[in-house]
C-alpha cells in the first residue's frame, strides 16, 4: 500500500497539514528515546484541521491518541496525517490502527514507513476499509526521524561525529590549548545539538586532558531540563573518579569499559562492562542501544573519532571551521587512520554548508564503504 498506487493525490489541504505534523514531531526530539518522533494531525471531512498532536515521552500516548482526543468526534469521517506509519501493535501503549479506526477515521496518509512494523500497520488499516496512502512529504519527515529510523535497522544509536578545527583541521595548539577555536555561535549551537540526542560521548583521553562537563545548556547558559545520558569510551577505565564527568551528578554517566569494575570508585558515574574483545566499539554502541540511546553525539577526541571513522561507525559528521590556523604543531581532529593514498581515501557526502558566526558549519554524510 504506497502512495505511489492509482488514487488522487495529497490535496493542498493534506500537504499542509502533514507539513504541520513534521513540524509536531520534531518537538519529541531529545525526549522520546528510546521512540521515534512522531507528528499527527486530523482533518475533519471538510478538511479543517480538527486536532493535532505529537509523541512526547516513552511510554505515554503516541502522537495519533493525542491528536485524536483534541479532535473529538470532528475526527468521525476525517482524515488522519501521520509522519510515520501508524503502529498496530500492543506495545506500553495500545494500537494507533485501532484507536484510528475508532475514532472513525476514513483515511490515513502517513509519511514514511515504520520499519519494525514490516507493513503492518499499514495493511491493519487497509483490511478494516480505511483509505491508506504514504509518501507524503516522505523526505522532510524521515529527516526528522533520521537518527531513530537509523538505528532500529543497525541495532546500535545512530553516531554523529562533531567536530571543531581550525583550516587546517587542528583542534589545540602545541601548548595544549584548545579553547575557542570556534566563536560562541558555533558553541551555542553545538549546545542546540547536545539537547535533541539521547547521548554525548568522548573517548577516555579527552575527560584526561580537558575535563568536559558534556551537559546541554539553554542560549542563556542554564542547563537545560532534560540532560543527555554522557558517555565515556573507556576500555582501560582510565577516567578520574575527581573528573567533572564521574563527580557532578549533572546527567546520567556511563564508563563503558572492558575492565572489572567493581572496586574502582568511579563517583556518581555508572561503569558499563562491555565484553572482552576485538570489536569494543561495535559492542559498546550496541550496549548503549539496548540500554534505550537511540542518537549519540561524539564529541572528541581525535583517536576516538579516527577509531569510528575506520570502523564505518559513523552516520554523520558536523563539522564547524573556523578561519584560523594552528599550524603543523596543532593537534589534528583525527587520528589513527591509515590512508595510503588519495585514491583510497574516505570520501563524504556534502548535506549541507552554513555560516554560523565566523565559522562555517558543513553536514556530511560518509560514503558507503
Ligand atoms: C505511532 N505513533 O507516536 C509512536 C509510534 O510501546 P510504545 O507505546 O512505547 O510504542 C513504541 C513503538 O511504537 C515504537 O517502537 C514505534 O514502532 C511505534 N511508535 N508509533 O504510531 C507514535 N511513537
Ligand atoms: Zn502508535
């Protein structure tokens, strides 16, 4: 059941509604995990918008119950958008499909497809007479859902990579400095970043040399409401029980290390066991997706970004450059991977390029190795 089937198209009424719905669902991120973000709009049968809706905690109600109790009983013969599959299985909360179909929802567009329903959500609907339709708008709202449609299909949080560098992409001088290279908007954004992933990551040498605090703070600098889980990669359990990170309390903290750790005294952090091995990396992000972190934010430092860029662990890369230079003595932002020759080299997708402030903030995307 695609859109792509005989049927008359999305009217100008439904563009704009499921536009709106997009707009809804990007309000869960940050707090939905381990969910997607999901938008709802009901139209009555005169097409007038009769309630809206969106997905706001796991656990509570999905974006279509909302939407449907604002709407009442002007959702009777009306038109449900949806940006992603309605769901029609009993999970903490009951079927969308059913609660659709009770409301007396006619037809159903939603965006794109839920990939741990396998279509059947969709055929729910169908096999009860109601009109179905996807694709509407199907790129805006999979980018909003970008992170979590990732991540239910690899089995591990989807990873971006975030990095600050001069030109000649440096991230700290010779004497070991590395503050401001980028200017306060590029910061303030990055803080935007930290508030809508379920996790932010730094590898153990980055908590030795800069000790971050790795929580997300407002544009007025207060921390915000709800604080990403901060995570070390840390397989040798090197992180300072004195460190920020493992003395603050400010957000969940968890070391993931291959180490017993029982008798180490790691603070108010929890330290993760993840098994011995070669594949740490893999295992740790799989670890960190069964325990509910469906977007991680990696923040540093250079061997571990090089460490995922090598293992094709990384989705996507942010990158913030400012004008400046630290020269051949400044630390790279990578390290550790080999490249022999131009002809083998990591290639990127560019997704998008924007100044921010002085610096220059480019999205990219790996290419498929
Ligand atoms: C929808 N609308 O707003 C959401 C959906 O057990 P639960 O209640 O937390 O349900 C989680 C699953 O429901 C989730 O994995 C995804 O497949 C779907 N999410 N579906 O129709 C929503 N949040
Ligand atoms: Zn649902």
């Amino acid at each position: 059941p695609d859109g792509s089937e005989a049927g008359p198209a999305f009217s100008d009424g439904e563009r704009a509604a499921m536009r709106r719905a997009v707009t809804l669902a990007r309000r869960g991120l940050g707090t939905v995990a381990p969910n997607p973000v999901v938008g709802a709009v009901i139209l009555d049968p005169n097409g007038r918008t009769a309630g809206e809706g969106w997905h706001r905690k796991a656990g509570g109600p999905h974006a279509e119950v909302h939407a449907l109790r604002a709407a009442g009983s002007r959702a009777e013969g009306g038109t449900a958008l949806v940006t992603l599959e309605p769901c029609s299985r009993q999970g903490r909360t009951g079927p969308c499909t059913r609660a659709l179909l009770r409301a007396g929802i006619r037809r159903v567009i939603y965006a794109v497809s839920d990939p741990t329903l396998s279509g059947e959500g969709a055929s729910a609907l169908c096999r009860s007479g109601a009109e179905v339709r996807s694709g509407l708008l199907a790129e805006q709202a999979a980018e909003a859902n970008h992170a979590w449609l990732t991540a239910v299909v690899t089995r591990r949080p989807h990873v971006t990579l975030k990095l600050a560098t001069t030109l000649d992409g440096r991230i700290a001088a010779r004497d070991g400095s590395s503050r401001w290279i980028t200017g306060p908007p590029a910061r303030r954004d990055t803080h935007r970043l930290r508030a809508r992933v379920d996790a932010i990551a730094v590898g153990s040498s980055t908590v030795l040399a800069d000790d971050p605090a790795l929580t997300a703070r407002t544009a007025a600098g207060r921390p915000c409401a709800r604080q990403p889980v901060r995570v070390v990669f840390d397989r040798r359990l090197r992180t300072p029980a004195c460190s920020r990170l493992a003395s603050d309390g400010a957000a969940p903290t968890w070391i993931l290390t291959t180490r017993p750790a029982a008798d180490h005294a790691l603070g108010s952090a929890e330290p993760v066991t993840i098994g011995p091995g070669s594949r740490y990396l893999t295992e740790a992000l799989h670890t960190l997706y069964d325990r509910g972190i469906r977007s991680l934010l990696v923040e540093g430092g250079a061997t571990l970004a090089g460490a995922l860029l090598g293992e094709g662990l990384v989705d996507r890369v942010i990158w913030y450059s400012a004008p400046r230079l630290l020269g051949q003595d400044g630390a790279p932002a990578v390290r550790g991977l080999e490249v022999p020759s131009c002809a083998g080299t990591p290639g990127f997708r560019v997704l998008g390029v924007r100044r921010v402030g002085e610096d220059v903030r480019t999205v990219l995307e790996p290419d498929p190795v």
